[in-house]
C-alpha cells in the first residue's frame, strides 16, 4: 500500500540532499502533478523556489489567473511569463503531431531555462509522473516533459531536472496531494497535457483555432462536471463539412467530444455517458460556437486509440 505521508518525509529528505544550497524553478501548469512537485520542492526548500507558470496562449479558460491565484494563495513566489506570440510562432506551418509537440517542447524548455538563468538557478522542477516515463520511451509519444530518458541532455538547454514524482502513477499523486492538503480544485483536478489545447486543435495551431476548441472545452467540462471520468474535452478538427447557420448553408467546423474513464491513463474506456448529455453538449457547441457546424462524439478506447488525439 502507498504511503503519502512516508513519501512526503522521504521527498523532502531527498530533494533537500539533492538541491543543496541552490535555488531551483518550478514550471507550473495547475495540474495535480506539477503543482504537487512545486508544493514539495517549496516544503523543502522553501523561498529558494520560484515557481513560474507561462502563458503559452494554449490554456483553458481562466486557467492562467486560477493557476497564479493558487500559488500565491499557498505562500509560494511565483513568476508568471506571457510566451502567447512565441508560442504561436513556433507552431506556424506545423501540422504534424510529433512536430508540434517536439515544437512545444522546445519553446517550453527555452523559455524555462531563460527565466532560469534570469533567476540565477540551478534546478528545474517538473512534474514527470511514471506514466510519462513508460509511454514516451516506448515510443507512443514524446512526453514533452520527458528528456534524460529519450537521451536528450537538460544541461543542454542550461540546467538540472528535478523530478520527485518520477516513481509515482496519478493516482499516488492525487493521494499526496491531500497528504499535503491542498484544496480539491487541485488534488481532484482532471489530468491535462502540458502542451494543452495544442494537442487538440489538429493541424495547424493557430489563435483562432485555440478559441474554438477553448470554448469547446469549457462547454464539454461544464456539461460533464457531475459525471466523475476520468478525462472530458473536446478536439478541433482540421477538416471541415457542411451544416446550415442561420438557413444558409455553409462549410464549417468538426469538434469531436472525448469522454474517458481511466485508472492511470494508460488505458481507458471511451465514457459511457448518458444520451441527454451529450445531445445537450452538441447543442450548445454548435449553437454558442459561430464556425462548429458538426458535433461527434469519440467511441474508441485505449488502446487502439490513444487518450488525446495527438
Ligand atoms: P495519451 O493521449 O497518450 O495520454 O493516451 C495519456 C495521458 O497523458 C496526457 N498527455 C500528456 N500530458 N504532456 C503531458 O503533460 C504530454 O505531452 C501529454 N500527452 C498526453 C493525456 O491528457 C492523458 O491524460
């Protein structure tokens, strides 16, 4: 049986023993897991952490006041950094899934390692979880926060990688996320992906596209709160097809609807969700979203199919 309390003490020792003197950076999204590592590392280090979240323009609604709101509510020094522009740009022309995450990934760590050295640190936290681990060296994706283990040097891009969740799956995660006591918004959140809505906006990502799927997804979460699944959002398609708006016809957007239950994300079951739901979800997708003319709903498991669509 996982013990959270052991495995806070031992983290604390660890990190602690590893980070010295130094100061380390906590890049943090507001998800369970990198918000538990900034909650550990700031335990054992305390003001030597500066966590940082940065606005790549792909979050959800409200996402990047909410994440900095918390922060400083939980006493930790936070740096927030506008990347939207440089982001996008790093994206134009990219269609390809592993180029764009390969894409993020690189924007992410450079921009990290600037407010790294800007902040004279040595340490980057980060919330990697076994998961991340397992699937990326398999090969079925390249985790962006996933380096030492595909053979990519951190020092490359300046710096060390801390990782104290690196052993953990997601639901240990959640378990010392209420040893630690943070409020349910956090220890309960939905997992979702660092690179964020890009993996669910297919082909190329752009700000326009991001809105679309951005209030997709706040309309799929809020149709879906009482449900208890494990994942619940919505995927902007690249293609297009016809519909009628306003009795003209017209070419427009596909959002496809996810819904899944899972354990540990390795495996998960397409959610079996009540018919009225997600009538009332493709209601109002199509209906509060001017370009969506087409609303579908994903079937498919994992595997064949993978949780999120690139
Ligand atoms: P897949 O799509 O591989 O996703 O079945 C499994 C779980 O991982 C999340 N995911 C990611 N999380 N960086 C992350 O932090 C990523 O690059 C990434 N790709 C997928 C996904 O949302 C699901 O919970």
């Amino acid at each position: 049986m996982f013990d959270a309390k052991k495995f806070v003490e031992n983290s604390l020792k660890d990190i602690r023993k590893i980070v010295g003197e130094h100061r380390v950076i906590s890049a943090c999204s507001g998800g369970v897991d990198s918000t538990v590592t900034t909650v550990l590392v700031h335990k054992a280090v305390g003001d030597r952490l500066v966590a940082v979240f940065i606005d790549d323009g792909l979050r959800r609604e409200g996402e990047p006041e909410f994440v900095v709101k918390t922060l400083k509510s939980l006493g930790i020094r936070t740096k927030f950094i506008d990347a939207k522009k440089e982001f996008f740009a790093v994206f134009k022309g990219k269609t390809d899934a592993e180029e764009k995450r390969k894409a993020f990934r690189d924007k992410f760590y450079k921009t990290l390692g600037k407010a790294a050295k800007e902040e004279q640190i040595e340490f980057i936290a980060q919330g990697t979880i076994k998961a991340d681990i397992i699937e990326t060296v398999k090969g079925i994706k390249s985790q962006h926060n996933v380096l030492e283990q595909i053979g990519i040097s951190p020092e490359s891009y300046g710096y060390k990688i801390l990782e104290p969740l690196k052993e953990l799956f997601k639901p240990d995660v959640r378990k010392v996320a209420r040893e630690l006591g943070l409020p349910k918004e956090i220890s309960e959140r939905m997992p979702f992906p660092g690179p964020a809505l890009s993996l669910r906006v297919l082909g190329e990502v752009t700000p326009e596209k991001i809105a679309v799927v951005r209030k997709a997804t706040e309309i799929v979460e809020d149709e879906t709160k009482a449900l208890g699944t494990f994942q619940n959002f919505a995927v902007l398609h690249n293609d297009k097809a016809t519909g009628i708006k306003e009795g003209k016809r017209v070419y427009g957007n596909i959002v496809t609807v996810r819904i899944v239950d899972s354990e540990d994300a390795v495996t998960a079951k397409a959610g079996k969700v009540p018919h009225k739901i997600l009538m009332r979800i493709a209601e109002r997708i199509t209906g509060e979203i001017p370009s969506v003319v087409r609303c579908l709903y994903d079937l498919t498991d994992k595997p064949p199919a993978t949780i999120e669509f690139e």
